[in-house]
C-alpha cells in the first residue's frame, strides 16, 4: 500500500485553541477514510490544512511525497489539480447565476488558458458533457441554473466539478448531510462507482456514523482536535476501544427498537 498524504505533527491554532493538535495521518492510495467527530472536533480544519486552504501552525502535509508547505508557487498550482473538494451544501457552493457548463468548466478554464476563447469553448461544453453523464446527467442541462435542480442533483453537478481537472484525491465534506436518506443512498453508489472507475482516494467526513459505515475503508475519530481512535471500519463498528467512539456510536438510531433496547441495557 502507497500513502498518498503524510501528516506528521499537524497543529492549527486560533488564539488559545488549538483546533488540530499534534494529527499523525496517512491516507492511503485508492481507499476511503472518514474522519468523524462531533461539532467542532477539529475535523473540517484538519481537511483545509490537507488541501492547504490554511497555513499549520506546526507539522507537515507531504501529498505524494511533496511538503504542500514549501512547494513553489508555479508547482502547487499543479498539486492543486490533483487535490478537490466537495462541499457540505451543493447550493451555496454554486454562482447561481451561471449556468451548469459554467460552474463544471471554471476549473478547466482556470487552470488551461487556452480553453478561454470559442473554440475553448466548444472543447469545454464537450468535457462538460462527458463529466456530467459520469455522474448520471445528460448533457442537456449544460444550460440550467443551479435553483433548477433538486438538492441530489445540484451535489452531481458538484461532484463533476470536483472531477473535471482529473484529481486524485476528493476530499468530501459532509457531501450527504444535506440530503434525504433515499438521495444519499443514491449519491453513495455514485460515488463508490466513481472511486473504483476513476481509482480516486478519498478523504471523507461526515458526523453521520450510519452514512460512514458504508462507504469508508478505516475511520479516524477525532475529539477536541486530535485523533483519538484509527483502524479498519469493520473493526471499529464492530469493537470500538476509545470511549468516545463508543458514545458516538451508542448515539447512532437503530431502526429496531428491540435492537435499541438491548444495546441501552448492554
């Protein structure tokens, strides 16, 4: 196995707090690792830091062997290709006014100047279309706005975006806390699909247990900025060790209520 991102010692502090505090973390080429925590445990800081949208106060991010933090300018941009993101609410993240080939080509726009002119253009709408079949659009709402389209679909489109320059690593921040349980399910598959097609690493966070145990390889949960419990996610669903990964799992609905009563008085 080949670690793609090395964190060695992360720490991010505002003030008085530390919201990242001493992190250890690989994430492995190809896998899923979730990153859970309650509110304000530290894991949304941890993922801008990976994706060096903010400066450590200590420690280092290597990606593929690289420190983000003393890359040159002209390779960073390169390294940025290969790193994305997709944002908890799809709307938000979205110019409302600028339509579908718009939002899905800025980053090929952005990042290639010669896409800027007609016949860029006309390459752009291309790659657009393709980008949204993959994620199960047809290539006819090039030419909507983002407030046409359900929640499950505007988190397509984003999700297409976030694969337009070819990256290698996603990292996905609560992508399903927005939406209904028969969406995320669907939303889910899609992504599991995209990871095996496209051989993606993903860097999942979520609060939501349930939606993890699906999809992720090994979870690292975190509390009050570090990283308190890692391993495989069979084995922590099944025989968690911290404490606090056993709260966090005891909080979790059980559909059956029988189940719920045994688990309360276990």
């Amino acid at each position: 196995m080949t670690n793609l991102v090395e964190i060695r010692g992360l720490r991010k502090d505002y003030g008085a707090l530390a919201a990242v505090d001493g992190v250890d973390l690989d994430v492995v080429a190809g896998e899923t690792l979730a990153v859970v925590g309650e509110s304000g445990s530290g894991k949304t800081t941890l993922t801008r830091l990976l994706l060096r949208l903010a400066e450590p106060t200590a420690g280092t991010v290597r990606f593929d062997g690289a420190d983000l933090a003393t890359l040159p300018p002209r390779r960073l941009r390169k390294v940025r290709r290969e790193m994305q993101v997709v944002l908890q609410d799809p709307y938000s993240s979205m110019n409302p006014r600028l339509r579908v080939t718009e939002i899905v080509g800025e980053p090929l726009v952005t990042h290639d100047p010669a896409l800027r002119g007609r016949r860029g253009r006309a390459r752009v709408r291309d790659r657009v279309a393709e980008l949204l079949d993959a994620v199960g659009l047809p290539p006819q709402v090039q030419d909507r706005y983002p407030h046409e389209f359900s929640g499950g679909q505007r988190q397509r489109i984003s999700i297409a975006r976030a694969l337009a320059l070819e990256p290698r690593l996603v990292v996905l921040d609560e992508p399903t806390s927005a939406l209904d349980v028969s969406v995320q399910a669907q939303v889910l598959d899609l992504l599991a699909g995209l990871q095996q097609r496209l051989d993606l690493t993903y860097v999942f966070v979520s609060h939501n247990l349930a939606v993890v145990q699906q999809i992720a390889d090994r979870v690292a949960v975190m509390r009050a900025g570090k990283i308190v419990e890692l391993a495989p996610a069979g084995e922590l669903f099944r025989s968690p060790s911290h404490e606090y990964t056993r709260s966090l799992l005891d909080a979790v609905p059980n559909p059956d209520p029988r189940l719920a009563r045994r688990r309360v008085s276990a």
